[in-house]
C-alpha cells in the first residue's frame, strides 16, 4: 500500500544534520564566519521569503549581513549542511519591524509558512519547517519546567540548560494519529466545530503517553464517532511544525458503521464513498472539500483512490 517515496509536504529536507558540530563552539564560529553560510531570518515565528522573477523563494541571506544580530543574544540555530554549506535560522522577533527598519529592510516580507509551503520547492518548505519548530521552541522555554529560572541556549539550539539547576532541556516533537478508517468501499471522515460546513478531513489526535501509535489511532476513532476499528498499519509521517507536531498517517479497518460524534472535538461525521472523495480531491464537488496536498490526510486520501485502481 505505501507509495516508494513519501508524499508528505515537510518530509523532505536534505541537510545532513550534523549533529556532531553543535558541541563544537569553534567550528559553528568558523562558518558563521564563512561568507558561503547562509542563515534565514524568523519574525515571529514567520521566515523571511524573497521575490525572485520566477516566483518565490526562502530568504537565505549571508551571515554578514546580520553582524549586530549575531553578536547580541538572538536565538541562533544551526539547521545542518549541505554540499559543504552551513545553514543557520535567527530569529529577529525583538526587532519592531525588521521589514522596513534595520539591515533587513526592503529585502523581502515575513510569511506564515503554512501559507507560502505550497509555492516553495519541497526541500525548502521542509528546511523551515525544521527552523520553525526550533525557533518557536527556544522563545517557548526561556524558563526551566524544573526550578523557574532562566535557561540558556547550548548545543548551537538543541538543547537549553538552566542557569541554577543546570537541567537540560530539549526540543520536543509532539506525535500526532491521523488515521483514514475505511468500511466496504467508504472512509470515515470528521468535520471540526469550527471548520467550514462540507470540510472533511480524517480523524486525528495527539497519542497520550503510554499508549501505542496504534492505540491512539484506536482511540481516538472511537471518542470521537464511536466507531471501533482493527488492524491499524502506519502509513507515512510528516513534520508539522504548529509548533512542532509529527503527523503518523494511518490506514484502519473499521468493525462497526454506526456514528455518534462527541461534539467537542467532532462536530459532524460521515461515511464517503470513493467517487464522492476523488471529486472532492480534484476540486470538482459541491458537497465535500478536502484538506490540500500539504497536509497528510490528502496524502491518505490519494492513497486510497489509487487502491480501488
Ligand atoms: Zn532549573
């Protein structure tokens, strides 16, 4: 059932992450003095994206044009290598606004990445997801969860260390179950309280500790419609960085049909049939609208389309 390569939006960065340099204070200094370096500005969670005359692209930019922001206490991140390039993210959120004011300015504008990931190049959508996560997860955890006090930057933005504990702290990834449950030729689809009437999507929830990927997807069905479903295989997964999810696509059998929703987290469910979901998929139904090829629960759907052959 799984494709040879995965689909996902955000799953596919190409930079060796080099783990090994990040305790090397020296050689993160070198090649942040390395004119060939490239470092992308985050404002507020948002990375900058430049014109270019064929579209758009990340705002990639040479460390020199960052001197006061390097040498001040900006969260400065090392994302990995490639091609013998060192790529950094910074984050520029004290500046009031670096799009007109400062070295920045004129140079391009700060874009929510959900919003622009469609038009960039998959590898660079899943580099900023990367920085994204990171950048949010530093302004997030400026105090230790153990003792209250300020904590530090380490490890060139891989961990955080408390200035009075000394506690370590590292950048978390939060796994999240979507699931497409499917029954005699229909898949099981869930309408959030807020979503637009006619939007669908497949049903999903955060796996609680303690449980199994499989469980959760079990679970998380059954609180949500009350249908129980079997024999749960893992698909593919995706970063997502809002702020930092991994998203666990999956395939279940559903044993019962009948609906109950909670209300809460579901408003609406309901049973689709392929032709309804393919229409939607291609942006040709009146009555169901799908999530786009970004999110994993397209990716699901295609899936299983492409099954019936
Ligand atoms: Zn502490």
């Amino acid at each position: 059932m799984s494709p040879p390569r995965n689909p996902n939006g955000f799953a596919h960065n190409p930079l060796d992450r080099s783990a090994h340099h990040r305790t090397d204070p020296d050689w993160i200094a070198q090649r942040l003095g390395d004119p060939s370096s490239l470092v992308v500005p985050f404002w507020r969670a948002m990375p900058l994206i430049v014109k270019l005359p064929d579209g758009r692209d990340t705002g990639w930019l040479r460390p020199s044009l960052l001197p006061s922001a390097l040498a001040g206490e900006a969260t400065l991140v090392f994302l990995g290598v490639e091609k013998d390039i060192a790529y950094f993210a910074l984050d520029v959120s004290d500046m009031a606004d670096p799009e007109r004011e400062g070295p920045l300015a004129g140079l391009g504008r700060f874009e929510e990445l959900r919003a622009i990931a469609p038009e960039l190049h998959r590898a660079e959508a899943s580099i900023l997801a990367q920085a994204k996560s990171l950048i949010d997860w530093h302004a997030r955890h400026r105090f230790c969860a153990q003792c209250g006090a300020r904590t530090v930057l380490a490890d060139a933005g891989y961990k955080r260390t408390c200035s009075a504990c000394e506690a370590q702290h590292f950048p978390r990834t939060d796994p999240v179950v979507i699931t497409l449950a499917t029954r005699e030729g229909r898949c099981l689809l869930g309408r959030g309280p807020k979503w637009p009437d006619g939007f669908f999507s497949a049903l999903a929830g955060f796996v609680e500790p303690g449980e199994t990927i499989e469980q959760a997807a079990a679970r998380e069905i059954f609180e949500e419609t009350q249908v129980r479903v079997e024999n749960v295989r893992i698909f593919a997964s995706q970063p997502w960085p809002y702020p930092s999810s991994l998203m666990i696509g999956c395939f279940a059998e559903a044993a019962s049909e009948a609906i109950t929703v909670d209300g809460i987290e579901i408003a609406e469910a309901r049973w689709f049939d392929r032709a309804s979901v393919a229409a939607a998929l291609e942006g040709r139904s009146d009555v169901l609208r799908t999530p786009p090829p970004l999110a994993i629960a397209h990716q699901l759907l295609r899936v299983w389309i492409a099954e019936a052959g």
